[in-house]
C-alpha cells in the first residue's frame, strides 16, 4: 500500500482519481506550517503541494520511505530540490497545465494597467465619477517586451498579437516558434518596449532592478505575472515615484503574503494576490497531470 498525502486542496475530479490509483492510500491534511508536516511526513510515500506547503530540507530530512514530491503547478520553489535529490526522492510538477491560466491572467493585467480599470473600479465604488482623470492608451501598436520565452511567454505572445501588438523575447536561449515575434538581447527589449512582461522561474538576483529600469522607456508598464523576487521591488517603487514606470500589475511578490505594502498601496500599481494558476480550468488539467504521475511512478 502506497501512502499519498495532499497537503494542498486540488480539483475535485482529480482528488477522485488520485484516491482510485490502484494499491493507493489517500490522506487530504492541509493547512500545515513546517514543524506540523514533519510531524506528519513519516510514513508517506508520495507527498503532492500546490504553491502554499513547503517542502523543506527539515521535512525532507524527516520523511521516511518517501520516493516523490508533486508540485501541482509550475515553479519548484517551495520544494527544497536539492535536499530532495540528496535522499533520492523524485520531484516533480506540472509546467504545461496553467500555462493558458497565466497567460489570460497577464493579458487582463495588462489591459488593466493601460487603462486604469483597478482605480476605475475603485474610485467608481466611492461613488466618483472621474472619468477625465482616468484616460489610457490602446494595446494595438505598442511594443511588448517578453522575458522568458517558454510556455507561458509564447502563449502570452500569441494572444498579444491578436491585439497587434509588436513583439520583443528575450531569452538565454533560442526561442523556436514560427509566430511573428523578434529574439533580441535585454538591453534592446528594455529600450524599445512600451510594456515589459516577465515570464521567468525565480531568480538568485532579481532580472529587472534599478539599473535596467534607468535603460527602460519613460513611462513604460511593467506586467509580473511571474514569481516574486524576479523584479527588485524597491527599485520598482523608486521607479514609479519618478515616473520611470507609469504603471506596475502585479500578481507575485517578495514575501507571499506581503507584509509591506508600500509597493501595493502605490496609486499605479495594480495587484493580485499570486492568481495567475488560480482559473478552474487550469488548477483540473493540473491535478489530472498529477494524478497521472503518482500513478505512473507508485504502481
């Protein structure tokens, strides 16, 4: 018998199938700090986490008989991979599945930020009628400026174009795809782009800090869709009181949740609190892909 434990909530179609995986034995606990999951660990043999529980070395170093770790998402960085591979415990996720999900979200992030609909909705539930003040600019013709051109930033690109817009990637490596879309160095995407986008895994250092930010286009929007810690947030902040940046959506953050809100409270900054996977759709294909791995690797 194989001991599975959800430490995060999944789709309930795929929470079904993982409890019918042959030879399995579902525990759902979740909710857990660090010091309740090593409690809890012993004994499991496959252990599935969104992005909320954190797998770290105390709880790797604990687990007993445990042969993987499923992240139901893209990123890895609540799972101490290393400390995993040490114990030879497989990791895994699911990179495609949320990638139309934040790709969506991004786009929506950006058709808030050029036309103010945060602070129009805001100030509209304060009964204002500030419809002077609240002017923006088109999508169509602007230069989008991509970093990271994987599956999200692809996808983001082809739902760009259908706004015509022109399209800038930047990537460390070359980026295949026949979509009309130009590759070209950081320095070129930071000076041409009239909104930047980042669709990058977390950084040691953060990609955009005050340096890139002083080779950006005056009045430029920046879209973080990404992962928290992948912009420099005091940079970011310097950047909007000097106009630098006419406006930042932002769904991830340094510290999730954030406990300085300097940055949000920020009258051109749009925020979300990390939603990008959060669409029903995406979180089932998700679960379905982690269903499929348990029972590829525990039966």
């Amino acid at each position: 018998m194989k001991k599975i434990l959800l430490a995060d909530s999944l789709d309930k179609e795929a929470t079904e199938k993982i409890q019918a995986i042959p030879g399995g034995e579902v525990t759902v606990k979740t909710g857990m700090d660090e010091a309740e999951l090593v409690r809890t660990i012993p004994g499991f043999n496959a252990i599935v986490v969104r992005s909320t529980t954190k797998v770290t070395r105390k709880v790797i170093e604990a687990a007993s008989g445990l042969e993987i770790i499923v992240r139901a998402g893209i990123g890895l960085d609540n799972i101490d991979v290393g400390a995993a591979k040490e114990k030879g415990i497989k990791v895994a996720n699911t990179p495609a599945a949320t990638t139309i999900s934040v790709a969506e979200l991004t786009l929506g992030l950006m058709l808030g930020a050029v036309r103010q609909l945060g602070r129009a909705n805001l100030s509209l539930k304060e009964h204002k009628w500030e419809k002077k003040a609240l002017s923006g600019t088109e999508l169509h013709g602007k230069t989008l400026g991509i970093i990271g051109g994987g599956r999200i930033g692809l996808a983001v690109a082809e739902r760009a174009l259908a706004f015509g817009m022109k399209i800038l990637i930047y990537d460390v490596v070359r980026v295949e795809t026949k979509l009309n879309v130009s590759q070209v160095e950081m320095e070129d995407l930071l000076s041409r782009s009239d909104i930047i986008t980042l669709h990058t895994p977390k950084q040691a250092e953060p990609l955009l800090g005050r340096e890139e930010f002083q080779k950006m286009k005056d009045g430029v929007i920046l879209v973080n869709a990404a992962r928290g810690g992948v912009v420099d947030e005091a940079a970011l902040l310097e950047a909007l009181n000097s106009g630098k940046v006419r406006t930042a959506a932002v769904d991830v953050f340094e510290r999730e949740p954030p406990t300085d809100f300097a940055l949000i409270d920020h009258p051109n900054v749009m925020a979300s609190p990390h939603i990008g996977a959060a669409a029903k759709e995406g979180q089932k294909r998700a679960g379905l892909e982690v269903a499929r791995i348990l029972e590829a690797n525990l039966t």
